[in-house]
C-alpha cells in the first residue's frame, strides 16, 4: 500500500517556480483530481458572470447548439497542457490550438487576466472546503507560476508578478463587473443544464438547486438563479466534507486519473487536438 501522503513530501521538496508543473501534474493526476475538476467547473462558471464574456460566447452559439462540445474541448486542452507541460509537443499543440480559437475573437485583455486567474484561486478556495488535505504552501505558488506562464505563452498581457497581486485582481475585478445580464442567465442555464444531463432525467428536479449550491451568491444574482436554502446548502456541504475525510484513509493511487484518460461524451473513441474547438461555418 502506498503512503497517502507520499506526493506531498515530494511536492515540499521541489521548487514551486521551476518545477511548477510537475507539481500541478501531481495535483490534477493524483492528489485532487476530482476536486480539481469540479473547482475548475465553478471557475469556468464564474467567467460567464461577466457580460462581456457571456456576450461572446452566446454569439457563437457554442454553448447553446453544443454544450458538451465545448465543454469536453476546454477540459481537454487545459488537461493537455496540465497532463504534459506547456513545453511538451502535446502541451504546446494544445496551446497553439487555444490560440487559434481566440484569435477569431475580440477579447479584452482584461477578460482574459480574469479568465486565468480563476484558474488559480478556483481550485484552491475548493480545497479549503472539500480537500481530503489542504494544499501546500508549494502548491498554491506552484498553481500560481504555471498558469501565469501558461497566461504568458497565450500573450495575454500586465499579468501580475506575485500570488497576492494577481488574488486582488481576481477580487476586484469580480466586484467591479460582475452583475446580471441575459446574456449570463442563457449560458448559465445551459451550462447547468448539460451538468445536470450527465445524471439519470428523474434526479433533474433535485438536481437544479444542488446544483446551486456549489455557486456563491455573487454568481447566483449574475446569473439570476434561485438561491438554494440554506438548508440544503449545509446538506450539501455536509456530503462533500465527509467523502474528503474519507478519503484521507484511502492509499495513494498507482495511476494517474486525468480527465483525458478516459472516454468523452463527445469523443469516446479519441481525439485530435487539431481538430478540437468550434464547428466553423463554412
């Protein structure tokens, strides 16, 4: 049986700057890849919060005609780059996909530094409610060099230099342009919607204000959702911190468990990374 915590006396001992992302490698792979998932869920949610992005992506009708395209596509090439490195063919491939797809767009670099930055915070505000451990100081930074360097070789520009910079951009930004939009409600919706499609149709009803629950109350009323109860908010909370600290007494995985180490939706028998992102109309 392997030592739980083995990866976390590797991670003490590495460089969170220089060996960023094989630290992040451990995280997503072995540490909290569920966790990880899930936070970055949220974090994807929370960009629709801004107008100026839920415009966008309402425009090209993506996440309306092909949720779980889209959805399964982000997740990929973020999981490539985490999977691989940002160095790595399969990791700069992705990249230069990513790229690609944004270049058809007009995104404020202002967007984008947000964009970025929830996935930082997002996975680690997680692990301090649900993590079958709490994250390392190595880990926090670590999150933080790979996704800035990540920001960098996507050219987006001013991205702060420290952890606690770029935290007060992420807070101040929230507070400066979060705010309802119909724009949010369409793609909030159909998000949620393709969450909840993942499950068998007779837990749809339940479903709806779980689902709430995991949202906070700034992106609730960007959304114009419901607030769930509180009630079912502790419920749920509940849940999510006993499976962490039941986790604590299963031994460290032998493999890694990446999101594209399995079958998706959209691509059971594989995929290419070239052909990853929006249907082009031709």
């Amino acid at each position: 049986m392997l030592n739980r915590y083995q990866n976390l006396h590797l991670i003490q001992q590495l460089d969170p700057e220089k060996d960023c992302w094989q630290i992040c490698h451990l995280m997503l792979g072995y540490e909290f890849p569920w966790d990880t998932i899930r936070s970055l869920e949220v974090a994807l949610m929370r960009t629709y919060c801004l107008p100026s992005i839920s415009k966008l992506l309402n425009k090209t009708g993506e996440f309306i005609h092909r949720p779980q395209k889209r959805y399964d596509d982000t997740s990929i090439m973020l999981t490539e780059i985490i999977k691989w490195g940002f160095e790595s063919e399969r990791g700069q491939e992705a990249l230069q996909k990513m790229n690609s797809i944004h270049r058809r767009f007009q995104i404020d670099n202002a967007d984008f530094l947000y964009v970025l930055s929830t996935f930082i915070y997002e996975p680690i505000h997680w692990n301090q409610r649900f993590g079958w451990r709490l994250m390392c100081e190595n880990e926090k930074l670590a999150t933080f060099y790979f996704w800035r360097q990540v920001g960098k070789l996507m050219d987006i520009k001013n991205i702060p230099d420290t952890y606690q910079e770029f935290e007060r951009y992420n807070q101040e930004y929230e507070k400066a342009n979060f705010r309802y939009s119909d724009y949010n409600q369409k793609i909030g919706e159909s998000t949620r919607d393709l969450f909840i499609s993942w499950f068998p149709k007779w837990m749809e009803k339940p479903l709806k204000p779980i689902t709430y629950t995991l949202l906070d109350d700034t992106m609730l009323d960007a959304f114009g959702f419901e607030h769930p109860s509180p009630l079912l908010c502790r419920s749920v909370e509940f849940v999510l911190k006993i499976r962490a600290r039941i986790l604590q007494f299963f031994p460290a995985p032998h493999q890694s468990d990446f999101f594209i180490d399995h079958p998706t939706r959209t691509y059971p028998n594989g995929y290419e990374i070239a052909k990853l992102g929006p249907v082009v109309k031709g």
